[in-house]
C-alpha cells in the first residue's frame, strides 16, 4: 500500500478545494491509502461539510480504510452541535466496528451526558463485548436517566450476564427504567431473568408487561410457552396481540401445540382483525390451525394485505370455497379495499375446476354472485373490472350479456380485448352483434381482433350470404 507522505501538498489541496467535486474525488482517492495522522484528521473534519457528495465519499472511505487512526480523529464529532454530523460520525463509527471501541472509550469518560448516551448506543450496536464492564461501571456512577438507559440498553445488547444484579437494582429505582431494563434481561436470556419477569409480570403497568412479553418471546422457555398461555385465559385488549406473537415464536422454537380452545381462538381472530401487522402475521400463521366458519371469514378479510400472509391463508380460503362464495357479495357490499384478491381467488378456483365451481352453487349464490361481480364491474381497479367480466360469463352468460354495455364502454384498452377474448368463444347473434359494434371501437387494436373473430363466424358468413 503506497503511503501518502506529509509532503503530498496535491491531496490536501483538493481536499481543501472549493470545489466539491474535487474534495470528493480527493476522499475517494484515499479508499485505500495508508493515511499519515495529518491527512486522516482532515477527511475526518469533512464530516462537516455541507455537500452530500463529499459526506457520502467521507462515509465510504473512512469506513473502507484499515487504518487504526481513524477512530481516534473521529470521535469527537460525536461531539458536533450538527445532528448530521453526529449521526454521521456515528453511522462511520460502527462500521468501523471493533477497531473503534478503544477510541470510543478512551473519548466517553470525557464527554457530557449527551456525548455519554451516544458512544454508549454506538458500542451497543458494535456488539463488541470489551466495553461492557466499563458500561456498567458508567450506569452505577452516572446520574442522567438517559444515560442509564442507554447503558441498560446496551448491557442487554451485548449479552453480559454479569450485569443482571445491578439492573435488577436499578429496576427498582426508577419507573422510567423497567421497560428498558425488561428488554436487557430478555436478551440476557438467563433463568433468573426469565424467572423475575413471570414473577413481576402481574405487579406492573401495560408498558412494562408489554416489554416482559416481547422479552418472553425472544428468549423464553418451554415454562414461558405456558406461562402465556395461561394469561390469554384473563387477557383482554392490545396486550393480547404481543402475547400471541411470543407464543408463536415459542412454539415454532420448542415444537410446541397451542390448545385448540375459544380463548386461543378469540385472541387470535382479535389479533389478526385489529393488531399491527408484526403481531397479525404471528396470529395468522396460528389461525389457520381452527377449521370454522369464523376464521375462515377472518382469513378472507385479511387476504390481500400481505403477499406473505396470502400464501398462508390461501389453501384454508380454498379448502372452503362455499364461505368464499356465499361471503364475497358482502365484501362488494361494503367496499372492502381486497375485492381484486378475492376476485383473483374465486377466478383461481374457477380456473382449476369450471365445472365445480359452475355447479356446486346454489341458484342463490349464484344469483348473489352474479350480482357482486356486476357491481365489481365499477371497481375503480382496472384489474377487478377484467375479472369480474370474466367471473360474469362464467356464472351467468345471460346476466353478462345484459350488462355487455359497461364493459364494451370500459376505458382499459386489456379489459376490451379481454371481453373480445371471452365473446370468441360465445357463438350467438347478441355476441355478433355486440363485436359489429366494437369493429368501431377507436383503438385499433380492438377493433382488428373484433373484425378477425367475425371473419371466422360461419353463422355470419351465411348471414352475409343471404343479404347478397
């Protein structure tokens, strides 16, 4: 590796350049360099600069570069009064990883409590486990709850199992610390930990038990699995939604079965109907374990959010096409936002067996559904409009036929060519008479394929025979 000498006046001069594009190729051009002390100070003082081209050279350059001066030069941005800078001094830091622990400690004993909390997030996020004794030492001396925090953060972070005493000392001094704390013990992961949380998990408030939860989910036991469960019995409202998600994870991990009962299955109709989606996707992998009307109409609801999700419910939706059948008119009903899935999912099943699904309706679903797909043929999704005219033909070519109006007038070029597609393969004079009509339609592309499939009627070649 060449070494850039004290006397390299060309590379500090561009670096020094008024011209950004030149400080950015002089950073770039340090990629790897072994760097003196003078000229590392300077690409470290860039982390200032007001270009983003020449902050994005400084972060791939300062990152890429091995040497072990770096840290040093750089720490004391963290320092900086520009958000921008401390992030990104910061953001450089822990790419740096291991090699910048030293420095970082060596700078944090010197800083304020707003530099303390900082270097105490970096080393977390580094994951090296040299600095834990000193974040302990720092949470016991310290007295800004921010900083403590950030340690109780960070200790969890890094694993270190020697520090539960003094966190669980510290649990008791403050409320502003249990949830954080909670997390720490969870990532710790010890017995005793996992012991303390099920033990004080009735004492404390939503926000905590929030955090034991979560904590019971990553790191939890068979004894955990249980424990859970057993509070879905007297559990009510959002906390319901990360207890499912933990008994999820402990399941998978221990191969466990969750009891097939209402309480279990209320929490998780609850949890996919209501929670965010971290929770719902948890709850719809149990879900599909019940067989009843209830979850299926529930799997239906919730098909389409999630592409994910939808390969989990599909075969459950499927394995029921009456529910779907005799559901889907109330979904068009009231405007649900996955009227083009469900579409997509009835036109599948119809796809794969016409004529099941052609004759395993009743003349009242049929009707019901004729109809949901002529109100689907408003659907302001272009997508929704295509299958419902081909779900029409399908079910009722009669009902379709009476509303061929809408979809000669639709204003999807694809949909028209469709609807000239699904009338091919009708032979009547209303279906002849209908593809006259769209010969004028004004993209040609339409109206070519309309004059082609009345060129291969028999029935209007005779027709034309007659008039001559």
């Amino acid at each position: 590796m060449a070494r850039v000498e004290n006397s390299d006046i060309d590379t500090r001069k561009h670096l020094n350049s008024e011209d950004p594009s030149e400080r950015s190729a002089a950073v770039a051009s340090l990629m790897d360099e072994e760097l003196d002390d003078v000229t590392t100070e300077m690409v470290c003082a860039l982390v200032e600069d007001h270009d983003n081209g020449v902050r994005n050279a400084v972060d791939m350059t300062l990152s890429g570069n091995s040497s072990s001066q770096i840290p040093k030069f750089l720490v004391k941005y963290i320092s900086s009064p520009s958000i921008a800078t401390r992030n990104l001094a910061g953001e450089i830091l822990i790419k740096i990883g291991s090699r910048a622990v030293d420095a970082i400690l060596e700078y944090i004993d010197g800083g304020n409590d707003d530099d303390k909390k900082f270097l105490i997030d970096v080393l977390g996020l580094i994951g090296d486990k040299r600095p834990s004794r000193h974040i302990l030492e720092l949470m016991q001396v310290c007295k800004n709850d921010n900083v403590v925090l950030a340690c109780a953060e960070a200790l969890g972070s890094l694993g270190y199992v020697e520090s539960l005493d003094t966190l669980l000392q510290f649990y008791e001094k403050n409320e502003l610390y249990k949830p954080t704390i909670i997390e720490a013990f969870g990532r710790i992961g010890t017995k005793k930990a996992l012991n303390f949380i099920t033990s004080r998990y009735n004492e404390e408030d939503e926000l905590t038990k929030f955090s034991m939860i979560e904590s019971l989910g990553s790191v939890g036991d068979e004894e955990s699995f249980f424990f859970l469960v057993s509070e879905l019995q007297t559990t009510t409202g959002p906390i319901v939604w990360p207890i499912v998600n933990s008994i999820y994870l402990l399941k998978g991990k221990y191969n466990l079965d969750i009891p097939f009962d209402e309480k279990m299955k209320n929490a998780l109709l609850q949890t996919v109907g209501c929670a965010d989606e971290k929770y719902k996707a948890s709850a719809v992998h149990l879900i599909t374990a019940f067989d009843d009307e209830e979850t299926i109409l529930t799997c239906i609801k919730v098909y389409g959010d999630n592409i994910e999700l939808d390969e989990i419910v599909k075969p459950k939706i499927l394995s029921h096409p009456h529910i779907l059948f005799s559901a889907f008119p109330d979904f068009v009903d009231s405007r649900s936002g996955n009227i083009s899935s469900l579409l997509e999912l009835i036109k599948e099943f119809s796809d794969n067996d016409r004529n099941v699904f052609a004759n395993s309706l009743s003349n009242i679903q049929k009707r019901n559904l004729a109809d949901a797909f002529t109100k689907s043929l408003d659907n302001p999704d272009e997508e929704a409009r295509r299958l419902a005219i081909e779900l029409l033909f399908t079910i009722d070519q009669g009902t379709a036929m009476l509303f061929i109006d809408k979809m000669v007038e639709d204003d999807n070029l694809w949909n028209r060519l469709k609807l000239l597609e699904i009338l091919g393969e009708v032979n009547s004079m209303e279906a002849n008479t209908v593809l006259k009509r769209m010969v004028d339609d004004a993209e040609e592309m339409v109206s070519e394929r309309a004059k082609y499939i009345l060129s291969q009627r028999p029935a209007l070649q005779l027709e034309n025979e007659n008039r001559k």
